[in-house]
C-alpha cells in the first residue's frame, strides 16, 4: 500500500465504495481528503456519513464546480486521486442523460482543469470504471465464431426474444473485448476512461482503471432504487415479499463482494508503476449467476415466498454482464474470496441494523 502513504484525494469518497476505502486506508493516509456532494439519491441525510473512516477530511462540493476544486487545491497537493465520483443509474441514464454526461465526463474534465491550474499533478490516478463500457460484449456461435451483437431491441423484448440467437454469451476481459457500451451511463465511463489516459499521458501521470462488475455488501446505500439489485431484492425478501425477476430469469451478472473490490484497490495502489500504468482491470467474483439464482438465494436466507417470474424487461438492459478475471489475477496476485452466499448473508446482518429502506 505505498501509494496510499501519501497525500489522497477521494472524489465521490463518502459513498459506498468510497466509505469502504476509507475503513482500510485513512488511517494509513498522509492526509485521506474526500470531496463529495452527498446527493440524496445516495444519503438519506446531508450530515457526514457514520461510514467514513474519522480520519478522512469530508469537503461537501460537486466535482462539476470549477470553484470548488480551485478551492480544495489551494492547499493540498494530492499524490494519489481516486475517481470514484460518478452518476451511476444505467436505466436512470437514459432519461437523466445529460447529468451522467455533466458528472462523468464534464466534472471529470473539471478535475483535470483544475490540477493543471494549481499545477498539482497527482502521481497516480486510479478510477472506478464500469462493466457497463462492455456494453453487451461478445457472444459466440455453435460454430465457435464470435461477434458483438450489440444492443436488443424494443420489438425483440415484446417477441420475448431474450437471447440473441443460436449463440451464448462469453466473459468479458479488457484484453480481448471491445467496448461498446449500450447505456449512456456506459458511454460516459468508457469517455472518463478515454479522457483520464490522454491527460495523464501528456502530464506524466499513471492511470489505473478498475472496471468493476457487480459491487454489493455491507455499506451500500438502501434508499438508492437504480443501483445495487441485490439490496432491493434484499429488502423485499425481507419484507416477506416474493422477488420479481425479469425476464425469464436467466439474465446473468457478476456479483462482487465489497471487500473483494477493496482489496483490489488496495493492490493497484501498492502495485509498482510498470505494472498497472495505462492500465485496465476486470474486477469481479469471475462468476455469471442469474437473477434468479440470485433471488432464491436472497429468498432462502428470509424464509420468503419462491421469486416469481414476470416477463418485464427495462430497454436498454444487457443480457450477459460477466468477467473473465485471470488477467487482473496474474497481474495484480489478486484474488476474489467471497462466494455469493457468504456476501449475501453478509449484506443481510449488516442491513438487519439499520433504518434506511426504499419506500
């Protein structure tokens, strides 16, 4: 962890992840300095989160607002700035497209204006990126041809045309995948990518991406309704309720356990420059589960009525979001050890705890 001795700058830091960087590194930090606007789509209250390590410097501004970071750089000199600040809703992307694009790519541009002005330029930034860039990535033929299939249609969900067919689809991996987003919030974190490792190239800066798959566990926000599925089944099952799957429920995901993708911060920090300069990671369990897999296993845990199958489907949506990890592994000596049950029951206790719930 010697990148995060120094001086650190967490945009977005008071969120989910960010919360959870901060229980491992603040204390470790020089200064752990987290910029974040509290949205309250995220916090159920504007008051600095129980979550945040007391050693981290909470500054409450939006990384969209040049002032803001001229102030915050008046004075400190980061080393290291993680990117985590980011409109994260994949559906909500489609109807809020000009506030992901103002967030991810202009506050992102806003960040590196303002480095430049202060002339603060970080040794290393290291962002959280997206398996959304993958868009619904490739897929292979019985032939064992492969091809991007690219984005289903409205009329092929009406058809109830699920899968493209005579094909399955394949783990992603930045080495051999094309990105080829088909959500706008997938197209803004493949553009924060693409304007991060220009900059850094030109300024002499490492660049790390972390594309992460799936994150839930402990610490994750219970009011946000567009992101984190496993907690809105959670509290439906907690409820009582039976889950509705959409679907027939084999749409497959990544579940990655929080403390997985901490600890893979924690080696892309500690990890030397010749390794993971300009570089990209997949992050996840390197584990495709359904749904419905998902579900009944959620369900299980309360004792809840069977999920039930309902047909609905959200435009936009991919089929298959899954990774192929071996990469990240042999590069970074990472490895996932949370399997979905034990992250469940994890996320679980922990939510039996607090008050925050959808309503």
């Amino acid at each position: 962890m010697s990148n995060s001795s120094g001086d650190v700058l967490v945009t977005g830091g008071a969120g989910f992840i960010g919360s959870a960087l901060s229980q491992r590194f603040a204390g470790e930090a020089g200064r752990w300095v987290v910029l974040d606007n509290l949205h309250p789509q995220v916090h159920a209250d504007s008051g600095r989160p129980a979550s945040l390590h007391p050693d981290a410097e909470l500054v409450v501004g939006d990384v969209t607002d040049a002032a803001v970071w001229d102030s915050l750089l008046n004075d400190f000199r980061p080393d290291v700035i993680i990117h985590l600040a980011a409109e994260t809703g994949t559906a909500q992307s489609l109807e809020a497209a000009s506030r992901h694009a103002e967030v991810n790519v202009t506050g992102t541009t806003r960040m590196l204006d303002a480095l430049g002005r202060a002339d603060a330029i970080p040794t290393r930034i290291v962002l959280s990126s997206s398996r959304a860039v993958y868009g619904e990535g490739r897929w292979q033929r019985e032939s064992g041809e492969t091809f991007y299939p690219g984005q289903r249609s409205h009329a092929q969900f009406e058809a109830g045309e699920w899968d493209f067919r005579d094909a399955r689809p394949l783990p992603s991996s930045a080495g051999t995948t094309t990105p080829a987003p088909t959500s706008v919030y997938g197209a803004t974190k493949l553009a924060q990518e693409n304007i991060l490792t220009a900059w850094a190239g030109a300024k002499e800066a490492e660049v790390s991406v972390l594309r992460l798959q799936n994150v839930y566990g402990p610490g994750q926000s219970l009011i946000n309704s567009y992101t984190g599925i496993v907690s809105l089944f959670s509290q439906l099952a907690e409820a009582g309720r039976s889950i509705p799957v959409y679907e027939d429920g084999a749409i497959t995901r990544d579940f990655v356990l929080i403390d997985d993708v901490v600890s893979a911060f924690a080696a892309v920090l500690g990890a030397p420059g010749s390794v993971v300069d300009r570089a990209v990671f997949d992050v996840g369990s390197g584990t495709a589960t359904t749904v419905l897999e998902l579900a009944t296993v959620i369900a299980a845990y309360h004792g809840a009525p069977e999920p039930h199958i309902t047909g609905q489907f959200r435009d936009g949506d991919v089929r298959s979001a899954s990774c192929d990890i071996g990469s990240t592994v042999e590069r970074l000596g990472w490895r996932p050890v949370n399997g979905l049950s034990e992250g469940v029951a994890l996320l679980q206790d922990w939510m039996a705890g607090q008050s925050d719930r959808i309503r």
